[in-house]
C-alpha cells in the first residue's frame, strides 16, 4: 500500500470532532489515533494510515474502520467530524 509519509500526514493531525462533541477523535503525529465517545477517554485507540484524502483505521484490537477527507471534514463510518478548532 503506497501510503502517505508522515510530514503529509501532518495537515491532518489534530482532533476530529462531531457535531455534536460526542464522538472525538485525536489523530496524532506518530500515525495513532485515540477515540472518546462522551465523558469516556480512550474508548478505542490505534494507528491510522492515509491514501491521498482517504483514512484507514486498525484499533488495537484489529477492527478496522476507514474514511475519506473532504474540504476540511472526515466522513468516517456513517458520521461527519469536524476540524476542532
């Protein structure tokens, strides 16, 4: 998989938030993500890798999940998350 290096990965690190905050997810510069849902922290947590605008997720556990970049916002699994600010 030819996937993007990790200053490229850059543009995307932060915190990806939904609309209404309860699902947040920190996509750090190290290629590991970590997921809160609610009050919870750290609900899941893992690495990511990026295809051009596309995501692909691997929690620890080896589910797998992906999502695609579009004009500033992440369609991830059926939901939308927003750039944190």
């Amino acid at each position: 998989m030819d996937t993007t290096s990790p200053a490229a990965q850059h543009k995307y690190v932060g915190i990806w938030v939904t609309q209404n905050g309860f699902i947040r997810h920190e996509l750090l510069p190290n290629g590991r993500y970590d997921e809160a849902r609610g009050n919870k922290k750290s609900v899941y947590q893992g690495r990511y890798t990026l295809t051009g605008e596309h995501i692909d997720y691997v929690d620890d556990t080896g589910f797998t999940a992906d999502g695609d970049f579009r004009e500033d916002i992440l369609y991830h699994a059926g939901m939308i998350l927003y750039r944190e600010q």
